[in-house]
C-alpha cells in the first residue's frame, strides 16, 4: 500500500505541472488535485487506524 501511495502522489504532482505549463490540458490539473485528494485520505485513513501491514 505505501509504493501504491506513493505512485499515485507521484502521479498528481507529474499532472499538476503539466497541467499549469500546458494551458490546452488544464484538466490534467483537475486529474492532479482528485488524485492527490486521494492520496492525502488514504494516508490520513492509515495514520488514524494504524494498520501498517499492505
């Protein structure tokens, strides 16, 4: 789950700034900021309960 996390965070920040540099594919920042809102939950979920098995 952690290498699942940080592909997905990886991944939002990659759209992010192609999004902003490429002003015709602006739905990439949108893209960017669900999965980073993803991301953030599951990491949020896991420190809460405390599971740190997969």
């Amino acid at each position: 789950m952690n290498l699942l996390l940080i592909i997905v965070a990886v991944i939002a920040v990659v759209l992010l700034v192609t999004g902003g540099f490429i002003h015709s594919l602006n739905f990439l920042v949108w893209v960017g900021i669900v999965l980073a809102i993803i991301a953030v939950i599951v990491f949020l979920v896991r420190v809460i309960t405390g599971r740190r098995s997969i």
